[in-house]
C-alpha cells in the first residue's frame, strides 16, 4: 500500500522544473546571486583575516608573549627585560627569544618618505626569519644589512635590489636579501627585516624594547605549564592559533568589519531567499492545476511532496555549484590581475553558503508543499 | 452485463446551517459493463459532485459507492488514491495535460505512477496514442494539438492504466458541435468494450445518440433514467 512511484516522479518534476526555461533561470539567477554575493563577501572577509595575522604566521613561533592588551600586531606593546628572562627560566621553554616589530618612516632615494613594518630578528638566533629569494642570510650580520619583502607593496619601496640603499631615521640602511613570505600583511606598506639589535639602535623606542617574545616549547604538553607561569608574571603566552584568533576576534568584533560582513551576508541571503522562494512559488501556483490532476488521477500527497522537495534541492544545488564557480573565477582573475587581491575562499565559506541555500531550498518547497497538499482534486474536477 | 459499479443512497452537501446546500441528494443507481452511462440535468444540479463521488475524488457525506463488493469510501486514502489510480480513467473538461511535457510522457503518467519503468511506459503510451490515432504526435508538447486532438490525449491518459470505469465530465464543451460527435462516436467504438462502463456528464444533446442510458438529475436528485440513442427524455 505504501507504494512511491521514484524514480518515475522524480523525472517528470524534473522535466516540470527544467523545461520551464524562463522559471528555472529565474530560479537560478535568484540563488547563483545570493551564493555568490555570500562567498565573495565571507571569502573578502577571510581573506582580511588571514592577513591581519601576517606577522603570526610568517614568524611561525610555536608560543607567543605579549601584554594582555595587545589586540593585534601592529599595534605592539614592549616589555621590560626581566619578562625574557623570566620567560627564559620557566621549565619547558626550549629557547626564548625577543621579537622586535614596529613601524618606521623610510626616506628613498627621490627623497619621499614611506612607512614600513621593521621586524627585528634575534641577533643569535634569527628565529622566525623568512625565506630569502635572493641573498644570503648571514649579511644580515653586514653594516645596516635589511631583508625586504617582495609582496605586492615591495614597489613602494621603489622595486630595491639587493644593494640598493635607503635613509631610515637618518641612519643608512642597504638591501641584502629579498625575501619571500606566504602571507601579505593587511596593512598596506612593506615590510623590512633586520637583527634585533640593529632595529633597537636605528628605531627610537621606548626604555622597553621586545614586543613580542618567541618561545619553542620542550614539547606541546608543556605549553600549558608555560602559559600559566607566564600568566603569573602578569603577561600573557599564546599559541600560534591562539594569537590568530585573538587579532581575528579584534577585527571581528572592535571594528565594525565583521557586524558589516554579517549584514550584507545577511542581506544576500534575504535577497536570495525572497526571489527564489518568490519564484519558486509562482513555479508552484502555474503548475497548481496540473499537481491537482496528479492528485485526481492517483498520485499520492507524499509523491508530490518528494516532486517538490526534488525541484527545490536539485535548482538549489544547481545554482550553488554556479555560484561557487563564478565566485573561484572571478577571484582567479581578480588575482592575475592584482596579485595582492586578499579574498580567500575557505571551506567555512562554502559550507556557509551550503547552509543558506538548504534554508533556501527549505522554505521554498515549504511553501509550495503548503499550497499542493491543500488542493482539492474535486476543485479541479470542477474546473 | 456485471455490474461496475453501484451507488446507494450517495449525498452530498455542503457548507453547514443556512449556508447548507444539498448538493446530491439519496442518489442511487447501477453503471454496468459494457455500457455508456449519461448524467444530464441543468446546471448546479449535482452531475459533478455525484461524478466525483462514484470516481473516488469527492467523500459523501451519507450512503455508499460498491465495487467489486466493497464500499469505495470505507477504504484509506491510499487504498482510495490506488482506485483512482487503477480502476479509473478520468478526462477532465479542460484536459489537464501538462504543456512542459510531450504528449506520449504526458499519456504515460498513469504508468509511471504506477511504477512501469520510464522507457516501458513510454512505449506503451504511443501504442495508447495509436488507439485514439495520435501515433505521430507523441513527441510533440500539447499545445500543439488542436482541442479534439487534446482531448483525444487525455482520453488516451485516462485508457493507459486499462481502467474498468471511465469518466467524463463534459467532454464535448469546448468542442465545436462536429469535433464532439466525433469524439464520442470514437470512443463508443474503440474506447468501450465488455469489460469496461463509461460514465459522461453532458449538456450536449447532439450526442445523446451515442448513449446506452441517460440519467436524469434536478436538484440534486434522480428523477429518471430512459434509454438513450434518439430518444425524447
Ligand atoms: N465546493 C463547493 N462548495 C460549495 N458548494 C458547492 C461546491 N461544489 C458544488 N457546490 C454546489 O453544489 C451544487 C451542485 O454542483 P455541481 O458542480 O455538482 O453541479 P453540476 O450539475 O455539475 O453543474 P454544471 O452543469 O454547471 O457543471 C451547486 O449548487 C454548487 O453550487
Ligand atoms: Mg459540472
């Protein structure tokens, strides 16, 4: 008795759905839209995100220790030497070592100024150094030896090579390696690299010096035992992750960029639910009649159900995967043509998207299950 | 001649209180095997709702519909949507077909709800469409039928699932006078066979002459039932 004709049915909806062409691409465009318009917009967002932690994730230390009112990393706060030593001394902490970053007027040769990030590496150690292109990593030793960057904000430094010299706060500064790293930093300006010492000399600072100190943990298990010492001297040791999430949460939550991304994310998706739940249900209404025949001639109201369910997820899934396709290639030529070009799709992106067009698919076939399932084949007998 | 089916007492009405109308009214009657049944009276007299209710489409309020020994309404919903499904074939007046589908798929719903295999069903409905003489318009969509040609294909849909009782509600009314004669003659010599009663609600007097029995109805009630061909009612 409990007889479903799939996958007869299933066909017939479908040739319902896609022989419509006009409804159906109406259909599509209302939900490619809104997936597109979600991916390019959390992918932006990642894509930010990623690189507010640039600093985190170019240096790569296990541990990081900071002030607790440090946010995010440009804006650093120095600590007094005692904290390295101290660092130093916890039981489990392999080897501590200052990281020096902070920000610095450079005057070229034209004699225009430009600001650059200047991260100083610890002399003995050079622990977080990136990975040259060019040069050799022992002339950052040399007299005003600087590693610069190659991103895509290297050419405001005027494309320098390695030799090509510089004035920074009135001392010389020479180019001697050009590095590589694999995050662009969201700041906009280059990044210049030298030992801490040098950066401590040339920079005018503080009495407190190190911004940030790099700790390599015994093993991963020690890491809580240093996070709680390091608490106790009224500072704060972060992991990697931690720290990416911390700049992520600042940026999200103490700028307005994330409650902006969540609107408009928000708003696409509005827009994409009200044109396609909308055409969906005029889809519903045109074919009203022809359900009712079905339901006079035989069809069971859980067939008709599973027909609607079908249109709905099959021109949901549809207009996903087109939306997801344009979104990767408009981006990859966004890419060729800007090579700094920050949005990044990540699998919480699709996976969010994903989630949006199952409630899209949702409520519409809700709709037009609602109205099917009302109809009375007396009704249409009646004409 | 055996009985195909059987109405007893079968009333409907509808709204409650001073709103209530009786829409059919203690009808009682036999359609049998072999046989073309009319229902005529004027408009709002019930033709329709004692259509639906015989057909398995409408629920009466009182009395029974008996076929093959059982009452039709005593049944589940399911078991009522499987005769609807099996032992009738319904031609409804503005045909119902589909115009997103060619006319052999639309032909071969029957069978597919029915769960023949798409491509089986398929075959079979262009041998329905030969019956009703459509054999080269299977892949063409509906709406490039002319309207007997239509009406032709929903007759075709409503003898795919090889239905005992077959049902029309004024399948001449979007006709013109020739097309309509036309049609009933057809079916009255391809479409009607020993093993099957044909029920048809008409207005049309022009066709009566194709009718074994005409049933009478005013008001909800029967008031007689002649033998049809070209006699006075
Ligand atoms: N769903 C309904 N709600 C209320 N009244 C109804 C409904 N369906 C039918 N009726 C009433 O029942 C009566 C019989 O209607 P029915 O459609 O059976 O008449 P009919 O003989 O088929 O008329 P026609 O020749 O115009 O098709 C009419 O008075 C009609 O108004
Ligand atoms: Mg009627």
């Amino acid at each position: 008795m409990s007889r479903v004709a799939v996958p007869g049915i299933l066909k017939i909806a479908f040739k319902l759905l896609v022989n419509d062409r006009g409804k159906f691409a109406a259909l599509l465009v209302g939900i490619l839209f809104a997936v597109f318009l979600m991916i390019m917009m959390t992918s932006m967002f990642a894509g930010i995100l990623k690189r507010s932690s640039a600093t985190v994730l170019n240096v790569g230390a296990r541990v990081w220790i900071m002030d607790p009112a440090v946010n995010n990393v440009a804006s650093s706060i120095p600590m007094p030497d005692y904290v390295l030593d101290a660092a130093r001394s916890i039981p489990g902490v392999k080897y501590a070592v200052p990281l020096y970053s902070s920000v610095a007027l450079v005057k070229l040769h034209g004699g225009t100024y430009q600001a650059a990030t200047v991260i100083g590496l610890d002399d003995a150690s050079l622990y977080g150094r990136p990975e040259l292109l060019q040069g050799n990593i022992q002339d950052i030793y040399g007299e005003n030896a600087f590693l610069v960057v190659k991103d895509a904000e290297f050419s405001k430094l005027g494309n320098p090579g390695l030799g090509s010299e510089f004035e920074i706060n009135d001392h010389r500064g020479k180019i001697v390696g050009i590095a590589h790293v694999a995050t662009s930093g969201l700041f906009g300006i280059p990044t210049l690299y030298t030992t801490y010492s040098r950066a401590v000399s040339y920079i005018p600072s503080m009495r407190f010096t190190a911004a940030f100190i790099l700790v390599e943990p015994k093993s991963a298990a020690d890491i809580p035992r240093i996070q709680q010492a390091v608490a106790r001297l009224g500072y704060q040791a972060l992991t990697e992750a931690q720290f990416v999430q911390k700049v992520s949460d600042f940026y999200i939550y103490q700028t307005g960029l994330g409650t902006n991304v969540l609107l408009m994310t928000i708003i696409s998706f509005a827009v994409g639910l009200s044109i396609s739940a909308q055409t969906f249900y005029t889809f519903i209404l045109e074919n009203l009649e022809k359900f009712g025949a079905l339901k006079a001639i035989g069809a069971k109201g859980r067939e008709l159900i599973l027909m609607i369910l079908f249109q709905a997820t099959f021109t949901a899934l549809t207009a996903y995967g087109l939306g997801v396709g344009l979104a990767t290639l408009l981006m990859t030529v966004a890419r060729l043509r800007l090579p700094d070009y920050a949005a990044e799709i990540t699998y919480l992106n699709l996976a969010l998207a994903f989630v949006m067009v199952l409630i899209i698919a949702a409520i519409s076939s809700l709709i037009g299950i609602r109205k099917v399932i009302r109809i009375e084949p007396f009704d249409i007998f009646r004409g | 001649m055996g009985t195909a089916l059987q109405a007893v007492a079968l009333t409907k009405w509808f709204g409650e209180g001073d709103a209530r109308t009786l829409a059919v009214n203690r009808v009682s009657f036999e359609a049998s095997f072999g046989e073309i049944l009319y229902i005529v009276g004027p408009s709002g007299s019930g033709k329709t709702t004692l259509l639906s209710m015989i057909s398995g489409i409408l629920r009466p309020n009182e009395g029974q519909v008996l076929v093959e020994g059982r009452d039709l309404w005593n049944q589940s919903d399911d078991a009522i949507a499987e005769f609807r499904l099996g032992k009738v074939g319904f031609v409804f007046q503005d045909y119902h077909l589909f115009p997103r589908l060619t006319t052999a798929e639309n032909v071969a719903i029957p069978l597919i709800l029915k769960q023949v295999p798409w491509d089986e069903a398929l075959t079979r409905a262009q041998a329905f469409l030969e019956v009703v003489g459509l054999a080269d318009k299977g892949l063409l969509p509906p709406l490039k039928l002319s309207g007997g040609e239509q009406q032709r294909v929903a007759i075709a849909r409503a003898i795919a699932s090889e239905p005992d009782i077959l049902i029309f509600d004024e399948p001449t009314a979007s006709l013109d006078g020739d097309t309509g004669r036309k049609i009933v003659s057809f079916v009255k010599e391809h479409i009607l066979n020993a093993q099957r009663c044909i029920v048809i609600v008409t207005h049309d007097s022009r066709i009566f002459e194709y009718a074994d029995r005409i049933m009478n109805m005013e008001d909800g009630r029967l008031t007689g039932i002649a033998n049809g061909g070209l006699h006075e009612i």
